[in-house]
C-alpha cells in the first residue's frame, strides 16, 4: 500500500490586510508590494512557494489590492517599449512575475481575521491538502522550509506548521506553541496545545507560529464552526486548536534559517539592507557605503 500523502500542488495567500503598521504608505499602497531591494515582498513569498512545488496560487487579496493583480498580469506597453530598447535583462524581469505561476484570486469582503481569510479559498482548493503562506513573513530561499515541512507530513500526515523560537518578550506578538517531540525527529516536534498571541506570562514555550502552514482540508469543516477568537477575528491558530484537542495529527518544524518580517517596519528596513548587500550587482558598492556610514554615525557627537 502506498500511503504516502499526495504532493502539495496549490498555496494560499492571505493578502487582505490594511497594513496599518505602514500607514501612511499603505493608504493608496497595498503593504505586499513594498519593496524588497526592487521586487515587491510578496513576490519572495509567490517564489517560496513555487520553489516548493506549489504552481497553483490563490491570493485572497480585499478593497485597493488591484496594485497586485497588475504586477503578477502581463504588462503589454511595457514589454514592447523593453523590447524595443532591446533591453532583454528588464524585460526578462518584468516577464518573471507573470510567468511564475498560475495565479487566482478571491475576495475577503469582510476583514474578519486569518482563519476567515483561509475559509474564502475553500471552493478553490477543494479536498486537498494546501499551504498556507503568509506575506509578511520572508524566509530566506537558502534556507528552505516548505521542503522540510513537506518531508514531515509525507511522513506523519495530518497539517505542519512552522514555528520558531523566539524571545519570551515577543511571544505574545504571535500564535504559540506547546510541543512535544515526534516521530520526525530532528527540527520535528507534534504539537500538544496552541495559543493566539498569549496574554505576557501566560505563554505555553517560546516557540512561535511563523507564516508557513501545510493544512490538511479537514480545516475548513473547523473553521466554519470557529467562534472569533483574539481580537474579534477568526483565527486559524484557534482552529489549529481544536484539531489538536481532537486527537488529529498537527505537527510542528522548528525553523532556525533566516525570516524576516516585512510586516514591522524595522524589521523590514533591516532585510532590505541585508538583502541588498548580499545581491551581486548592488552589494559591494552599497555594502562599502553603508561602513562608511556607520564609521561616520560612530564618530558624529551625540
Ligand atoms: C498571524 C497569526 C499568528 C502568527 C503570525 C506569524 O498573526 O495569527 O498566529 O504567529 O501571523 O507572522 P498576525 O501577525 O497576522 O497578527
């Protein structure tokens, strides 16, 4: 008998946000297409996915998103006028975005949390496993984790969800988890309890949810039934929940590779800069600027 789970084909992205942490920019700007270096996070986010395998995206995307279905559609102006310069490496990179995948989309109408986000891909995902990606959270492509993630439900089944250990501080910025050691081995734990963003003090570990989850369909059926939860919104970590107090298999990879969250404005700042010093044609002479930079704030009088 071959009972191995099928390969994960379709990815969902939750893409309905306001963005308020960015306001004013994410006034008219939807916050997926800030840029990173010069591609907008989410396109990281769609590469992630189809990296692992996954060419069948849906963003659920809400009001002023346009800006994202134009970047992942053809741009016909655009290309001619590249063509026409003979320009191939820029008309190489405006293609790229709309070759990647296939990609749908469905509206959230109302804002009513990630779990409710999840439940509007429900008819387009039908009775199979997916991942769910979410675009604040960039994971450093050399530092795979769909693939891992994958490795663990080929192995055990149920849903994965990505977790990662963070300060006690900051714990309460996210969903938490309590776990266990599994049958995976290694960075593979089963995960015994879950909390949506724990009052301070009150946190089951340090390990925290980070966006990447490979869910099993069975969640939607969980999410239909799911009261709202912290802040009023329907939260997919809560549905997580019930599956695990019903003795469903959910389990937990343990990431230690680099993610930055574009989501906090810091952060964001912080893997731009990293970013760009590490990419070929910018970073040397960007990297030299910026210790030059550094040396001259180090000497400047306070
Ligand atoms: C969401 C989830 C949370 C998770 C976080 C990861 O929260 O609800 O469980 O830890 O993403 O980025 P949000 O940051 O959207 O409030």
């Amino acid at each position: 008998m071959n009972s191995t789970p099928p390969q994960i084909t379709k990815a969902v992205i939750p893409a309905a946000g306001l963005g308020t942490r960015f306001l004013p920019l994410t006034k008219a700007t939807p916050k997926e297409m800030l840029p990173v270096v010069d591609k907008p996070a989410i396109q990281y986010v769609v590469e992630e996915a189809v990296a692992a395998g996954m060419s069948d995206i849906l963003m659920v995307t809400g009001r002023n998103k346009r800006p994202l279905e134009d970047h992942f559609d053809r741009n016909y102006e655009l290309e001619e006028a590249l063509q026409r310069r003979g320009d191939q490496d820029k008309l190489n990179s405006v293609c790229a975005s709309t070759e990647l995948a296939d990609i749908h989309y469905v509206r959230q109408r109302d804002p009513k949390g990630l779990g409710h986000a999840v439940l509007c891909a429900a008819p387009h995902v039908g009775r199979e496993p997916f991942a769910v990606l979410l675009a604040d959270d960039l994971i450093d492509p050399r530092d795979p984790l769909l693939s891992r993630m994958a490795e663990v439900r080929a192995r055990l089944g149920g849903s994965v969800v990505a977790l990662m250990e963070v300060d006690s501080d900051a714990i309460h910025l996210y969903g938490c988890a309590a776990v266990e050691q599994s049958a995976a081995g290694g960075d593979g734990v089963r995960i015994t309890e879950l909390v949506e963003k724990p009052e301070p003090g009150t946190a089951p570990s340090n390990l925290a949810i980070i966006g990447r989850y490979l869910l099993d369909p069975e969640i939607f059926e969980v999410l239909r039934s799911t009261s709202p939860g912290r802040g009023g919104e329907i939260q997919l970590t809560d549905a997580l929940r019930t599956l695990v107090r019903a003795g469903r298999p959910v389990h937990g990879v343990v990431f230690s590779g680099r993610r930055y969250d574009t989501g906090d404005r810091a952060e964001y700042l912080r893997a731009t800069v990293r970013l760009a010093c590490e990419r070929e044609d910018l970073g040397p002479e960007f990297l030299s600027w910026l210790r030059e930079f550094v040396r001259a704030e180090e000497l400047a009088p306070v």
